[in-house]
C-alpha cells in the first residue's frame, strides 16, 4: 500500500505549529466527544447490563483484551490509517464515500447497489443522532444516584431537562460555547485518565490484558455468551465514524494527532483502571467508572461528565444537520429551512424540523427505556451496519477509483469484514431489546431518502416530455413572435435541455415575454465544493435567451443573488434589482398507473407541500417573484 494518497484522491492540508495545536485541541470536543464517553458504561454494560457475564478474573482479562484490540484494529487501523485516505476533495464520511463510488468505474449494476447501501448507511445515522445523546447524557446524571440514593428519582427529569435545553439551544449555534469544547474534552480527558492511572497503579497486573490471546481465549470458553458480549465490547468504539465524517472540518493529521497522543491513552488507561477495580471488587460491576473516583470527588466528576455527554451529543446533533444538508443539495430530501448560525464557518447550520424531530425522539428514549442500561441494549446495530457499508464501499473505491490491486484492496478489508461482521452479528441479537428502534429510523430515514428522489425524478420525466427543447422553443418563437416586453426574467429549472414549464404556461396565458430570458439550472455535483471559475457557466441560445447552469458542490447552499454576480462575469449582466424570477409549482395528481406504488406517491406529495419555497432557499428577493402553478400526473 503506498504511503502517499492514491491517484485522484486530493490530499488534505498538513498543518503545523501552533495550528496543528488549535485544529487538535478543536477536534477533541467535536471528532471524540462520543468515543471520550463510552468509559461511562461500556465495561459496566459487559458485566452488568443485558447480556452481562460474571466479572470472575478471567473474563475481566478477556473483555480488556477485545476492548484494547477493538480500539487498535477499528478505530487506530482501520479509520485512522485506511478509511481516512478516502477523502472525497478533502470531505469524508459515508456521503462523500458514496459519491466516490459513484465517479468510480464500478460496473453499473454493482454501483447502483454501493450507492443505495451507502445510502442506507446515512440513513441509519438518524438513529445514532437520536440515541447517543439519550444513552450519553443519562449515562452521566444517574451519577447523582450513586452520590445519593435519595436523588434517584430525579436523574430523569435531569436529563430530559439537560436534553430539551440542549436541542432548543441549537438555534443559537456552536459558535459561543464551541470554544469550550475541546478544553473541556481535555479536562475530561486527564481526569478519566488519571482515575485509571490511580486503580492500575495498585493492581498492575491487570496491564497482561493487552495479551490477544486473553481475548480469544474468553471468546472459546464462553462460546455464544462470549460472543453476545461482544455487543456490549462493541460500545468503545461508537463514534468512530465520525473520525470520518468531520474529516473536512479538521484535516487527517489533527484527527490522528489528538487520537493517537490524547484519547486513545487516557481511555486505555481508564478501561484498564476499571477493570483493576473489578478485579479487586467485582460487587462494583452495577458502575465501576463511578467507583473509580473517591467520594468526595463523586459531585464534580458527574458535573464534568454531564459537560463532556452534552458535548458528545452536541456534535452528532450537529452531524445531523450536516448530513440532511448533504441529502437535500443531492436531490434526496426536500428543501428544509436552513440557518446558518455563524457567519464565518459554513458548516455550522441548524435545521429547526430535524432538530424538533431529534428532540422529541431523544426525549421518548430517555422516557421509554429509563435507564442508560437499557439503551446501551438498543445501541450498536444502527452504528455497525454503517461501519460494514463504510467498509465494503472503501474496498469498491480503493480497487475500481484507485486502481488498487485485488491484494491490496482486499487484505486489509477483509480483516475488517471480519471483525464487523462479528461486532454486526453481537449487536442483531440486541434486536427484541430496542435496537429496532434506530433500525427503524433508518428504514424509515431509507424510504424518506428514495421516495423524494423516484418522486422527482418521476416529475421531471413527465414535464420534460410536455415541454420542448430550447431550439424547438426559439424556432417557434422566431416563426410566431409574441409580443416582448421590455425587461429582464430568469426561469429556474432542473432540465438542461428543455425550456422550463413556466415559461410555457406564461406565455400560454399572458401573450407576452421578456425581451432578455435566462433559463437558469442549479446542479449540485458528487464533489464537496465547485472552484470560484466553475460555478457558472453562461451560454446565449440567441433572439434575447440564455442557458445559465450553476454548478455547487453538495457541501456548499446555492444562492441566486451570487449566481447572477457570477454570471456578469460571465458577460451577462442581470442586475438582481431589475429581475423577475418566474417559479413553478406544480399540483401532483394520481395516473390509473401511477409511477409510484400509491402510498409513496402520497408521502412524496406530503414532502412536496412541507418543502421550503424556492424563493427562501436560493436567498431570491421575494418581491420579485412569480409562482405558476401547473398540474401534473405521475
């Protein structure tokens, strides 16, 4: 494997010196604050929980062992040094990864297949986004009932509190408090860290667990227990892919600075410690990270927890938003309303309909289930399911984009075949145990994705095959002039042949055109961001038209005010205040033979009258737009 990125594959910037320290220290609170918190209940969960074995020495020794191996082959190897050369124009996560498929010269059958598992895997981030910031933050307020008994009875209503104050405060953005993430993150850090350092340092013996061997051997004594087990080992590793996805936001060399000198040490060294605990006193399994602290420290150490699990959850709420951006700039959900809540970083948005939909699933959860134990049962198969599609689409990048040989695209993914099968398998039989709910917000979030995409495709099908093509449309024009008014028009349309449907009905019922037309068509390529040269590009189609086609990439949010300052550029100059937008809407009616099954077509029409006009999205001057309407059968 070359040490280099491979060909068409950009390489990310390598920052140094005292950046190097800023993007490190930032990309603790946001890239690990999910992983940073498993210590709160992934060894409580193996000998404790659901499927809990009994904490004797030997499985103690063993569960550390699959712990230490999962942490080095998943999150070290397999994200860290493989997966994270797969940046798509210095973007990843499992969007990007498909859209790279997608350019890759994969048959077409077979890519058609990556692309909806790749979908499919994007789609179960929905249910991670709802139940990492359900098990994380009560996972650290049921630390007061350890403090005291006689709290119990309020660690629910904490973390509903916690919980609805954190999804309302959304609306203000990251950008106040996102400089407290990662210096907090580190604190936590440190601490867990040092509470490890504190309980191995009496037992060191318990550092033999490092031995692979432990770990198999607790795998063959324990047969489909053992294996069932996995499923709670599994939980220090959730949160791995977002190493992945906030590629684009910090760069390869920051995200495996901070895991490799910071995160990965402090949790070995709190797993370690909790193990040591055990060893010594087994009757602690209910919470050992809790019973590493000394009492008087318990009341600062949930409130740092809390701080470092409203972190964590913080930045998957914010992935969400991310994600669904992705998805509506590909053509996979309808216009959403979108705010940008810092005016330097365009990342940062809030979506209020997903976050009204996060908030109200997360709340339910934490209600349902009511206690992080039980949800640690519904946790994992959502998250290894796309650790399995992510990995089946690297092989399909690395040997069709990359020109990989079998050999080298092949080893290294089928030891990860492997141990996400296992982990995959561990996790299904958490099934009758909650894990079907993040399950079925996927395949819900699945059938949201491809019904809006069949359904606009199905659309543009039939009003392109009653509409002309703007030759045919200027030869009619040129042989029977209707009247032309002085003034400019643009006529937004997804076709890039045919003349725009509204176009069409105006001059049907009003007789008359404007003396200068643009047909203007947003794309959104399978690439991050679009160069400043690229975006737009103008052609004049003669007698007073022109074909304007602006080109963004599905990380970027077209905005018609800068597309028309580019196309003066561009040599046509459409002053933003002398312009009219004409837009269409169309009324779905139902075929005898509908191009969807009837339920989907219904679910497409709910979308399409919940999507956000035209006018807010693309930012137009919404006193000088003209909406015609237009019924349309698919």
């Amino acid at each position: 494997m070359d040490a280099a990125p491979p060909a068409g594959q950009s390489d990310t910037s390598q920052p140094s010196g005292s950046r190097l320290a800023i993007l490190t220290l930032a990309a603790l609170g946001v890239v690990y604050g999910d992983i940073g918190t498993s210590p709160l209940y992934a060894i409580r969960e193996c000998f404790h929980g659901e499927y809990g074995i009994e904490p004797t020495a030997a499985n103690i020794l063993g569960v550390l062992s699959l712990m230490f191996w999962a942490l080095i082959v998943i999150v070290t190897v397999k994200y860290l040094i493989v997966i994270l050369r797969a940046d798509n124009r210095g973007e990843g996560g499992i969007i990007a990864l498909a859209a790279l498929v997608g350019q890759s010269a994969v048959p077409k059958r077979m890519r058609t297949v990556l692309i909806v598992l790749g979908l499919f895997g994007a789609a179960l981030l929905y249910g991670d986004g709802m139940i990492t910031p359900a098990i994380s933050v009560l996972s650290a307020v049921e630390g007061i009932g350890i403090i005291a008994p006689v709290f119990d009875p309020f660690v629910l209503p904490a973390t509903t509190t916690i919980l609805i104050g954190l999804f309302l405060l959304q609306r203000r953005g990251t950008r106040g408090i996102g400089v407290l993430f990662g210096p907090v993150t580190l604190l936590w850090l440190f601490v867990i860290a040092a509470l490890g350092i504190r309980s191995v340092i009496r037992a060191p013996g318990i550092l033999v667990a490092a031995n692979p061997w432990l770990g198999a051997e607790f795998l063959l004594r324990n047969g489909f227990i053992g294996f069932l087990v996995l499923g709670a080992v599994f939980l220090v590793v959730t949160g791995a892919e977002a190493l992945y996805a906030d590629l684009g936001h910090f760069g390869r060399r920051p995200i495996r600075l901070a895991w490799l000198a910071l995160v990965l040490p402090a949790l070995l060294c709190n797993y370690f410690g909790q193990g040591a605990l055990l060893l010594a006193h087994p009757e602690e399994a209910h919470h050992p990270f809790y019973a590493l602290a000394p009492r008087w420290s318990l009341a600062p150490l949930v409130l740092l927890a809390t701080a470092a699990t409203i972190i964590a959850s913080q930045a998957v709420i914010s992935g969400a938003f991310s994600l669904t951006r992705q998805a509506i700039q590909l053509g996979y959900l309808p216009r959403f309303q979108i705010i940008h809540t810092s005016p330097t970083e365009i990342g940062q948005v809030y979506i209020p309909q997903v976050n009204r939909l996060l908030m109200v699933a997360t709340v339910a959860l934490v209600l349902g289930f009511r206690s992080s134990s039980q949800l640690a049962a519904a946790y994992g198969v959502a998250v290894t399911s796309t650790m399995l599609i992510t990995t089946i689409l690297f092989f399909a990048v690395a040997r069709y984009r990359w020109r990989w040989p079998s050999y080298a695209a092949g080893l290294p993914v089928g030891v990860f075949l492997v141990v996400d099968l296992a982990l995959f398998g561990a996790n299904i039989s958490k099934i009758l145990h909650g894990a079907w709910f993040p399950l079925a917000i996927g395949v819900i979030a699945y059938i949201c994705l491809t019904t809006w995409r069949k359904g606009r495709s199905s659309l543009a099908d039939r009003l392109q095959a009653r509409s002309l093509t703007a030759p045919e449309f200027i030869e009619l024009i040129v042989g029977h002039p209707p009247i032309r008014v002085p003034g400019k028009a643009v006529f937004m349309t997804g076709s890039l042949e045919t003349v725009p449907p509204a176009l069409l009905h105006n001059l049907k019922h009003n007789k008359v055109l404007h003396s200068q037309i643009a047909f203007l068509t947003i794309v959104t390529e399978e690439v991050p961001r679009i160069s400043r040269d690229e975006k737009v590009e103008v052609t004049d189609l003669g007698h007073g038209f022109f074909r304007v086609v602006a080109r963004y990439g599905f990380m970027e949010e077209p905005n018609v005010p800068h597309i028309l300052a580019l196309a003066k550029e561009k040599g046509l100059d459409f002053r933003l205040a002398e312009t009219s937008f004409f837009l269409g809407r169309e009324k779905l009616l139902s075929r005898r033979r509908p191009a969807l099954p009837r339920w989907r077509l219904k679910l497409f029409d709910f979308m399409s009258r919940n999507a956000v006009t035209a006018t807010e999205f693309y930012n137009i001057p919404p006193g000088q737009v003209v909406e015609l309407g237009t019924q349309v059968a698919i």
